[in-house]
C-alpha cells in the first residue's frame, strides 16, 4: 500500500502514481461520488464494503468493480474527503494481509 510509507500524498503525487498503474479506490459514500465527482480512474468502494470487497473472488471483485481484483502486494492508494476514511481503509487492507 503506498499509503503505508507516505500516509499523504499530494494531488501531483497521487497523479504520478497513477501513470504507474496504481489502483486507487475512492472509499467515500456513492452521493459523495455523484455531490462532489468521481476521481478520474478510481474504483468507488465505500469504506463500508471495503474489507468484503478485498476478501471476494477475484472474478466476483470483476464484475462488481469492473476492474482487476488487487493481490496482496499491489500498490493501492486510498482516498476520501478529509482523510479519515482512507486512514481506516488502510488499516482493514493491512490487517488482511496486504502490504
């Protein structure tokens, strides 16, 4: 998690990490996404499905998120409004193992 050795991170960080095919999930509420916008090439999983959703099958976590199933040792950086949500997303991936 990149989150795990920079805690923050700048827009311009989170944009460099992006070109390197980072997988960033956007863990705020679905009317947040539609009041305040959608991230460009994030994943929206709200902070409550988030520990179901890093247990799925991976093909189950495909069709629900359209997209790649994170292993345990891919990069991925959370995001919310303010930080808190991000901080306790980061806490439920590693305490599932990810690192």
């Amino acid at each position: 998690l990149c989150a795990a050795a920079a805690p923050s991170l700048s827009y311009q960080e989170l944009k460099d990490l992006k070109k390197a095919n980072v997988l960033h999930i956007d863990v705020r509420e679905r009317w947040e996404i539609d009041r305040f916008g959608k991230i460009p090439e994030s994943i929206n999983i709200p902070l409550g499905e988030l520990m179901e959703a890093l247990q799925m099958d991976p093909a189950e976590f495909k069709e629900q998120y359209n997209q790649k199933m994170p292993s345990k040792s891919d990069p991925v950086v959370f995001s919310c409004l303010a930080g808190t949500r991000s901080k306790q997303a980061l806490g439920f991936a590693t305490s599932l193992g990810f690192s």
